[in-house]
C-alpha cells in the first residue's frame, strides 16, 4: 500500500502548502523564461524543499525528462561531484535543461565542496543546480554567493490540519476528532511530511481517530500522569510520582523517553506561565484547563527551578542502564525540597 505522504506529495506549484513566496517567483521565472542556473532551497524538514525543487525541474522542461537527484548525505565525496561535472558536460537528449538535485547539500565533504564551486562559477548552458539543504550555515559563502536562496518557513499548524482533513476525506471511512489532528500537526513542528507520516501511522493503529488514539499509538506519555507529578512537585507530596514511575517500569516503557516529555511538558508551562499564549505549546486540548490553573497559580521562578532540575535529571540518567531508583530517588528530593 502506497505510503501517504508519497501519495498526496504535491505535483504542481498550486498543490503545495504555504510558501507563496517562493511560489511566485519561482513561477515567473518559468514564464518569463529567467532562469538561473544555481539555486538553494533550505529550510527545516518537511516544508517541500525537495518537492518545490522536483516541480520546478519538471516545469522548467515542460514535464520531458527527469531530474537526476543525488543525495549529498551519502553522495559526498570529490569523487561523486567530479562524476556530476563529467555527465553535466553532456548535454540532455530528451529535455531543454539538465537539472540536477543535491539534497542534503550541507553534508558534503570540503574538497567536495571545492570540485562544485568550479563548476558553480562557470556552469555549462542548459544546465541547473538545486541544492536543498536544513543546515545552511555548513555550506561555504564561496558557495552561497553563487547560489538565488530561497527560505523555506515552517508550515502553520492551521494549513497543516486543513491538508490531514483534506487526505482523509480523500480517503474515506475514516472518523477523526480536530483536537487529534491538531495535536499530529503539533508533533510535526511545521514540517507537513512529518505530520502526514505520523498520520498514517496512526490510520494504520485505527480507523478513528482521537486525541488518545494519536497518543497511544505514537507512543506518547500519558499527559495526565505528566499533570500528577507536576501537581505532586509543587504541592510536596511524593506518593504519587513513585507509583507513577512504578507504572511506567512494569509496563515495559521506556523511563528515560518519560523523563524527556516531562521535561518538555514542564518547559511548556514555563512559556504558558510567561506568555499566557498556549499556542506557543504542545499541551493537548483536553488538559488545557488544567494546565492553564498551574501555569497561572504558580510562580514562574518555581516552574523554572523543577525545569532546571529536570534538566538536571536528563544529564544523569543519560548512561544509566536502570534508571529508575535513580528517577524516584530524585523526584522525591525535588518534592520534599
């Protein structure tokens, strides 16, 4: 069965999320036929770099011919740049333009970067150069000065809902709740690959979709028991958190997974106590309420102090093979401090 992010991958310009920008000149410079030779597509994950690059190369072609990708992650050798500047001297057969793709242009060695400036600073006509990349900052400013840059933004967490509800109405005999979609697009941090991933896994646990579906497929901690440890910190009472931890062992989950969520959950009542904006959170929607009366009934520089000490935690527990006395022991320090 065809994954769902290679099924709904956008074909066409008009298709893809967000990114209008770029969209647009990108689409008038195939109209007014102005095109460069050498561009550079970053961005973080998912935000259709990639996918830009395969449409403009198809378009730029008039959908004769493909182009010839070549991932830079395992491809980063003087050799295996020095083999695309031997086959970009051929000119194409079947297409206008030779386009070549290079994603993960970031992990490519120095001399390999040295053996494509050559080529970069006197291309052969009829040939294009899309580099993708997350990291743009590897890449030398010998580089980069002979590169039109374009910035991928991470995909709102609205137009990346808008895109799950259409792929499963496009689907059918699937019921699914807004907050579990909503929650899948906050996991994705603006990435729509990512989000559409998670959602076919979780298609793949149940035809219905909700909020404790999406946690328990994707094996999320039950926020619930990150509420009670919270509760139980700030209100100095360690009974709880014990069984808690207890719970998670004999259940076979991993402690030290646990330990980072709590650390991420504490870190968003930090930024809900400071900012007062849950947008800028992942708490689920369910909690909400719960979470904004802590956030709001607790000083900040509490909130801080058990971040700071889980953070702590994270550090120890790091090479622990069993951590778990180790994970009790100091959350009964941290509630009777």
């Amino acid at each position: 069965m065809e994954a769902l992010a290679t099924k709904y991958r956008p074909q066409h310009f008009e298709d893809v999320v967000c990114q209008d920008n770029i969209k647009k000149v990108l689409t008038n410079q195939l109209e007014t036929g102005e095109i460069k030779q050498a561009y550079l597509f970053c961005g973080s994950a998912g935000t259709g770099k990639t996918t830009s690059a395969r449409i403009f190369a198809n378009d730029v072609n008039g959908g004769k011919g493909k182009p010839i990708e070549i991932d830079g992650a395992s491809n980063n050798g003087v050799d295996n740049i020095r083999s695309i500047i031997d086959d970009c001297r051929m000119k194409s057969l079947d297409s206008k333009y030779k386009v070549y793709i290079i994603d993960e242009v970031h992990m490519l060695s120095i001399g390999a970067f040295n053996a494509l400036l050559k080529v970069l600073e006197e291309p052969p006509k009829g040939v294009i150069f899309i580099l993708c990349t997350t990291d743009p900052h590897k890449i030398p400013a010998t580089i980069l000065s002979r590169l039109q840059r374009f910035d991928f933004k991470r995909i709102p967490q609205f137009d990346i809902v808008q895109r799950l509800q259409y792929i499963l109405q496009q689907e059918g005999k699937i019921t699914y709740d807004i907050e579990a979609l909503e929650y899948i697009a906050k996991l994705a941090d603006g990435g729509m690959r990512d989000a559409i991933m998670k959602l076919d896994t979780v298609i793949g646990y149940t035809n219905n979709i909700t909020l404790q579906a999406v946690l328990d497929c994707l094996g999320i901690t039950n926020y619930e028991h990150l509420v009670t440890i919270v509760q139980s910190i700030i209100s100095k009472q360690p009974n709880e958190p014990i069984q808690i931890i207890d719970k998670i062992y004999r259940d076979g989950k991993d402690l030290k997974l646990f330990v980072k969520d709590l650390n991420k959950f504490v870190l968003d009542l930090c930024k809900l106590s400071i900012t007062r904006n849950k947008e800028l959170t992942m708490i689920p929607t369910d909690i909400m309420r719960k979470c904004i009366h802590i956030a709001t009934n607790t000083p900040s520089y509490q909130l801080v102090d058990i971040l700071d000490a889980i953070n702590n935690l994270l550090d120890k527990i790091k090479y622990e093979q069993n951590p778990k006395n180790l994970i009790e022991s100091e959350l009964i320090i941290l509630c009777l401090k």
